[in-house]
C-alpha cells in the first residue's frame, strides 16, 4: 500500500448483521410505542400516509402487508421506477416461495420471522 492511503482495517468497515440488528431495533421500539399509544386514526388514508412517510425514512422501495387495530387490511406499495417495482415484485415471489417451502417443512431451519 502507498503512503499516501492510510491502510484500513477490517474494524473500519460496517458490520451489515449490526445494522441490521440497529434497524430491527428501530422497528420494534416504534411498534412497541404504536401499540402503548394505539393512536386511531379516522381514515385509512391517514394511516396510509403517516405509515409511508415513517418507512420512507429507511426504505427506497417498499411493500407493506398488514392489519389495523380494527382488523382491517392495509397495504401499501411505494416504488419510484419499473426497476424498483420489478425488483420488489421478485422479492415477492421469493418470500412467498420462501413461506411455501416452510409451510411444507423443507426450510431447513428456516424460521418464520428470519430475514430473508
């Protein structure tokens, strides 16, 4: 190496299992304090909309499944080009494959909740 360029260590580089631990964390305290507070809100289009702006803070693309306090579904699809929405829609087709292979007992310890 030059002298110019300062070696770099391994240590210098993020850990992706940390971050990713970091953002689960993040998740989990947010839904944690969703469920204490239980705010309502009047229309779906709201909760749509708070939703949105929350995880647009983390992710570029993103769909959400999932039910409201009252039982309703809910889900949302946010992409900003047809590379984003293909890209999701084969993480899609690999999630459920996933779920498949699960349900029928060849995950090979897969759990239900693993990131894939």
């Amino acid at each position: 190496m030059s002298d110019d360029q300062p070696e770099k260590d391994f240590e210098d580089f993020e850990d992706p299992v940390e971050n990713d631990e970091e953002l689960r964390e993040l998740v989990e305290k947010a839904l944690k304090q969703s469920i204490v507070e239980k705010k309502t809100f009047k229309r779906r289009q709201d909760l749509a909309r708070r939703l949105c702006n929350i995880i647009s803070e983390y992710l570029d693309c993103y769909i959400l499944l999932g039910y409201d306090f009252q039982g309703r579904h809910l889900d949302i699809k946010s992409s900003k080009t047809p590379q984003q929405t293909e890209a999701l829609h084969s993480f899609l087709l690999k999630y459920f494959a996933s779920e498949m292979h699960h349900i029928k007992g060849l995950d090979h310890g897969m759990g239900p909740d693993e990131i894939l």
